[in-house]
C-alpha cells in the first residue's frame, strides 16, 4: 500500500502499480483484499481467548478496536486540518464552504478495514465459524442478487451500480464521498462492504484450519486445495460477476481469497518446512510489527508536511513550489534518464526505506504500536 500510494509523480507509474480502470485486477488491487484476509486470519489466534472471557470483553475489545481504528482513518482523511488557498493557510471544513459539494471524506481503507471486522468478529464469535462461513456464502450470493436485480440492463457499471445511489449517496452524502473516478462513487462505500466482510470470514476460516490441522503435510494440502477451488471458483463466476475490486464483486472476494490462500500456503512451505529464512523476511517482519502504524504514518507525514512549501525554479524558470516530502523526486528523480516511470518509482522505493528505517528503530527498541 506504501509503495502504490507514493509514486513520484500519478502520470508516471507502471501498470502492475496502478489499479485496474474497472473490471479485473492488477497486483495493486490484491493488496486491500490480501489485508483484510490477513486480519480475518489474525483474529483466528485471539478469537478462542475472546470467547473464553465472555460478552462483556468480547464487546468492549471489538468495540474499542473498531472506533480507534475507524477513526484514525478519518483522522487522517481530514488531516491537516488547514491547506494553501490562494497564498495563504484556509481551514478544511467537514463541508466546504464555497464548494458544497466537496467536503471530508468519511469512508476509506482503514474504515473498511473496521466495519468489516467489526461485523465478522461478532458474526464468529456467536454464530461460530461454520455457521459464519455458510452466512458469508450466503451474503456473496445475495450480494449478486442485489447487484443484477436493482439494474438488470446495466449492474455492473459505474454508473449502474445500485449501491452509489440507493445507499452510499443517501447516508454519507455527496461533500463526504470518493470522487476519484470523475462522479460522486465510493469505493469504500457501504453497499460493497457486503462482500467485503467475507473476506475477513474467509481468512479466520484458514487461520482456523492451521491451527487445529497443526503443522503437517496434511494441513499444508488442504491450504493448497482449497485456495484452487476457491481461485477456480472466482474465476468461474467472473464471466457473469465480473471481479471488480471498486465495487467489491463476490467474485473478487473469492478469487482473491483464493489467491492470499495460496500465498500463504506458499509461505508457510517455504518458512516453516523449508526453513527459508534470511534478510529478506527480515525486512518484512519489521513491517508486520508496526503494520499499521506506518500505514498510517505513511498518510499522516506527506499530508502534514504539504503545508511547508520551497520555492525553487523550473526548468521553465517560472517559480514552483516543492514540500519537504516530494523534493527528492521534484528535485532530483525527476530528472532520472529514460522512461519517466523510473524516476517516479525511485521514489517511491526510497518511501519505502525511509518508513522501513523507522520501523526498524521501533523495533530495536520494542516500540510497538497496536490498536
């Protein structure tokens, strides 16, 4: 996620590192899938102490979890609060004032990430996970149902997606929507968070498997077997749902299911029956204990450091403005030789080694930031 939200320039980045326009998918587009399967397979190794202490810890850790995590996300929608309007520092207003139509965000990443574990914790933990996966089946199945019958001539499309109109518009309002696609649609919204939350399901259920299979072949067989049929499964129901991750088809869910199912699998054989271990799974350790912290931080540093400004001139010699953060790409990546694309990704590995460095030094010194 750090790397594709931090290009050097957004007219310069290479396919693999862009979302799909619509229908099917691009690396970029298994991340967010790829981390709420991660979180459905984390709540698999804390669940059975959540059930052991009863209703009232269950509530008020998922609860809690839930709010802080949710705002957080918003924190930083809004965040800083102030931004450059004709030379000088304006307030950011929840609805903006000479733009009605424009406003804070409400929804994003990390308040999907909330509202769908939310939903499956309390899901799991009272219908227990056999039932919470049938339930989820059940959901991807209605979910389609919706989509096809609200709009039969047309469900699939940005514009004929009911879930902008019928419900993203009427709860949250256009000033507080995505508008990234050119019209008031929220990829985040509330209507394909439907499938979304199944995906969480789905992660619990592998993480579950693991843990009660043990680590044996036998186990390892059935992560592998069942991320085909599920990859199989995605794929099949593609040619009449077609996989969308912006309004989070049933399709996409289980495809990508399937895919982190796999990965992991593939990780698990490598690491714990091969012991392929070294530098590299290192590196991402260091990330996986302050996840999402600098997720984050990653957000909160461009924002804030957007208000300080250095003038320089350009290769035109009229003045421009720079911020401390991008300087390095405006300054000196940009002019990499060849194809611009290479400067703007430059860039964002050196993102990416600067949040590492950070986490690495939280790490050295056991600072760990968990929600």
């Amino acid at each position: 996620m750090i790397l594709v939200n931090n290009p050097g320039s957004w007219s310069h980045i290479y396919a693999p590192l862009e979302h799909a326009p619509w229908h099917g998918l691009t690396p970029t587009d298994l991340v967010f899938p790829f981390f709420l399967f991660a979180v459905g397979n984390a709540m698999s190794f804390v669940m059975p102490g959540l059930e052991a202490a009863g209703d009232r810890v269950f509530w008020r850790k998922i609860v809690k979890r839930t709010a802080l995590i949710f705002l957080i996300g918003l924190f930083l929608n809004w965040w800083p609060f102030v931004r450059w309007e004709d030379g000088h520092l304006a307030l950011r207003h929840w609805t903006d004032v000479k733009n009605p139509q424009s406003g804070v965000r409400i929804l994003g990443v990390l308040q999907r990430i909330a509202i769908c574990y939310f939903f499956a914790a309390v899901m799991i933990y009272y219908l227990k996970p056999k039932k919470a996966f049938y339930i989820g089946l059940i959901l991807l199945l209605l979910y389609w149902m919706i989509t096809y019958v609200a709009n039969p001539s047309d469900p699939y499309s940005l514009e004929g997606w009911f879930g902008t109109d019928s419900i993203d518009k009427k709860i949250l309002g256009i000033p507080h929507m995505y508008k990234g696609e050119g019209v008031p649609f929220d990829p985040e919204g509330f209507a394909s968070a439907i499938a979304a939350v199944v995906e969480v399901i789905l992660g619990f259920m592998v993480g579950d498997y693991i843990q009660k299979k043990g680590k044996n072949h036998e186990m390892l067989s059935g992560i592998f077997v069942g991320g085909v049929a599920m990859l199989i499964t995605g794929f099949c129901w593609d040619m009449v749902f077609p996989i969308n991750k912006k309004i989070w088809t049933s399709s996409f869910t289980i495809y990508t299911a399937g895919l982190a199912t796999i990965t992991l699998g593939t990780m698990i054989y490598l690491i714990e029956f091969k012991n392929v271990r070294g530098k590299l799974t290192r590196f991402f350790d260091v990330f996986g204990k302050n996840a999402l912290f600098v997720f984050a931080l990653s957000a909160f540093l461009p924002k804030g450091l957007s208000l300080i400004r250095i003038s320089y001139i350009d290769d035109k010699g009229a003045v421009a403005h720079t911020t401390p953060w991008s300087w390095l790409y405006q300054r000196v990546l940009v002019h990499t030789p060849g194809d611009p694309r290479v400067g703007s990704l430059l860039y964002a590995l050196c993102v990416i080694t600067f949040m590492w460095a950070i986490c690495y030094w939280m790490d050295k010194r056991k600072i760990y930031i968990k929600v």
